[in-house]
C-alpha cells in the first residue's frame, strides 16, 4: 500500500495538515511529530509580551496553513510515473488494488475457451488491426472533448492537428472514471481489463523465457505533450513537428489516452523489434498476443496510421472482439452474440 500523505500524532490522523514541511516523502514521521511537538510548546509557553506575541504569529500561521489546505484541490491519488520521472500526472486513488488474476473476468477480459488453439485466430491484415481497436468497445472511456494545446499557438496547433489527421492519426478518450484503472509495474497504470491481460502475457512470456517489461502505459494529455514536444524547444517550428509526427502522436491522438495501449521490452534487449521475445510474440499473425487479447498498435502493413509501425507497442481489445471481428452475431455462439 502506497504511503500515505498526512502525519500522526499519537495515534491521531490529520489529513488536512500535509504540507510539504510534513510529508513522507520529505520528511520521516518522527521529525514531523517533533515539529508538530515543538509548536505546540510555543502556543503553551508562559503568558508574557514575548510569548504572547509568537503564539499570535504561530496562530496566524496555522489558520493559514488550514485555510489553504481546505481551499486548494486535493491531488486525484497516486502519480503516474513512466521511465521518464521528469512529468507526473495524477491518476488515481493510492489505495487502489493491484489486478489480481483471480479475480472473476468480466466480457472484456473472456480468455480464449479452455483447449483453443491459438493458431485458429482469424488472420488479420494490418489495417484489419487498426479497425478493430477504432471499433472495438471497451468499457470506461470518456466522450471526447475539444482537442488540448500542443505549443500555445493556436495557428500551429491547427497545422500540426491537419498534418496528423492526414497521417492517419485520430482523436483518442479518455478514461472516463480513473478510480477503476489499476496501478502496475513503477506507477504505471491501465484500465483494469488490460492490466489482467498484461499480467497473463507477462506470465506466459515468463514461462517460455522471456522478460518482458512494461515500459509505458496510460499518458495523459499533459504527458503526451511534453513526450511529442521533448526533442524541441520554443519557439516551435512547423517543419519539425511535422517531421516529428512519424514517430510521436500529439496530444489527444495517442492510443495511451484510453488506458489500453502499453510500450513493451525484453530484458536485455535493446530494440524490442528485433528481440526473441517479439518474434516469439508475432508469429502466426501475433497469436500469442491474440491469445492474451493484444493487437499490434501500428503494423508493418497497417497503411496511413499515424506513426512509422511500432514493433512496441501493443493495444489490448479483448479475446472476444478478435474471435468475433467481422462475424455476425450467432445465437449458437457463446462468444459472438449481440
């Protein structure tokens, strides 16, 4: 369980007093009690004009401490943090549990049936693999709102927003309620279907030896930004964004918006394209990924789809959108209904 953001005093929780002067992450429990401690003595030292005076000061300034922290927004929970820790974005409740894979799967998460052969998932063409995450429905995602501000000019931003679209990039949601989306591996976080799903992956990769490791998962609007905007600095010109959208969708057209899509590794490895784990994961038209409910985010044949094919990058649909894509409901069928 995350550490929590407040102090105790004898066993008293007062979560309205983090400041950060009296946080964990600055500062031990037992110096915080000791600050605490230390001015309670001067509000209780002897009535004189001297004392009198710094309880006066002291007392100024602990209304205003408590005002503060009444009126400012309380952060959403735990910070998001990728391999890169020079952004954080607040995601989520601190005490929300890890995916547990016992837990009962819901439609979204259905594995293939008991005794599937993985090579008998349908064959899907790069484009087939784009359509199928555009189509599929995943449960919590928001309506998309007005697009967010890439370089705080309004004339670039329009240019830059036309060029992606003529890439083939599209407006990406965002999660709807982050309370249900689970932390994983370094604060990184995911919806709760694909964060099970990661789990069975990791754990099947593991058994046929390979490490795999998360590298990045959920990003904001804010960490999208500063990812699309890194190699560069203001003024922007248009030319190099341009250039930079082969590699990096700006701000509200990544697929890490929903919570769906993760960038994955091989331990040792330093280009996932060319590792054993990836060929060990794409063969047969990437069955082992299909078995887990993962599609490759942008293939090698996936036409005009935003950046250059990402070996590493995977987006997770669910076993029953890929059994059923393009097959009409059957009432026989337990898996392709309506």
């Amino acid at each position: 369980m995350p550490t929590r953001s407040w102090c105790s005093i004898e066993g008293v929780s007062s979560s309205r007093v983090a400041t950060s002067n009296c946080s964990p992450q600055r500062v031990s429990t037992q110096t915080c009690t000791a600050r605490w401690l230390g001015l309670m003595s001067l509000l209780a030292s002897p009535d004189t004009p001297s004392s009198r005076w710094r309880r006066c000061c002291w007392a100024i300034a602990a209304l205003t401490l408590g005002l503060t922290t009444l009126v400012l927004p309380r952060p959403l929970g735990a910070a998001v943090a990728e391999s890169n820790a020079w952004i954080r974005e607040p995601i989520m409740g601190p005490w929300a549990p890890p995916p547990d894979l016992d837990e009962p799967v819901s439609r979204w998460q259905k594995p293939a049936p008991a005794g599937f052969d993985s090579l008998s998932f349908p064959h899907f063409t790069g484009l087939d693999f784009n359509e199928l995450f555009t189509t599929a429905e995943l449960p919590n995602l928001s309506s998309i709102s007005a697009p967010p501000t890439i370089t705080d000019s309004a004339e670039m931003d329009e240019q830059v927003r036309s060029e992606a679209v003529e890439r083939g990039y599209q407006r990406r949601p965002l999660p709807a309620d982050y309370a249900l989306m689970r932390l994983i591996d370094d604060g990184l976080a995911l919806q709760r279907p694909a964060a099970v799903a990661w789990r069975a992956l990791e754990q099947d990769a593991a058994e046929h030896g390979f490490e795999l490791e998360l590298k990045s998962a959920y990003r904001g609007h804010r960490y999208q930004r500063a990812v699309f905007l890194r190699p560069f600095e203001a003024p922007y010109e248009f030319d190099d964004l341009a250039e930079r959208l082969k590699m990096s969708a700006p701000p509200g057209y990544s697929k890490h918006h929903t919570g769906y899509a993760i960038d994955i590794g091989q331990a040792g490895h330093a280009h996932f394209g060319s590792s054993p784990a990836y060929e060990w994961i794409s063969a047969d038209n990437f069955a082992i990924a299909k078995k887990h409910g993962w599609i490759p985010s942008y293939p090698p044949d996936g036409g005009r789809q935003g950046p250059v094919p990402e070996p590493w990058e995977f987006t997770y649909v669910g076993v029953e959108a890929i059994l059923c894509f393009h097959q009409p409901p059957a009432g026989d069928d337990p898996l392709c209904t309506a």
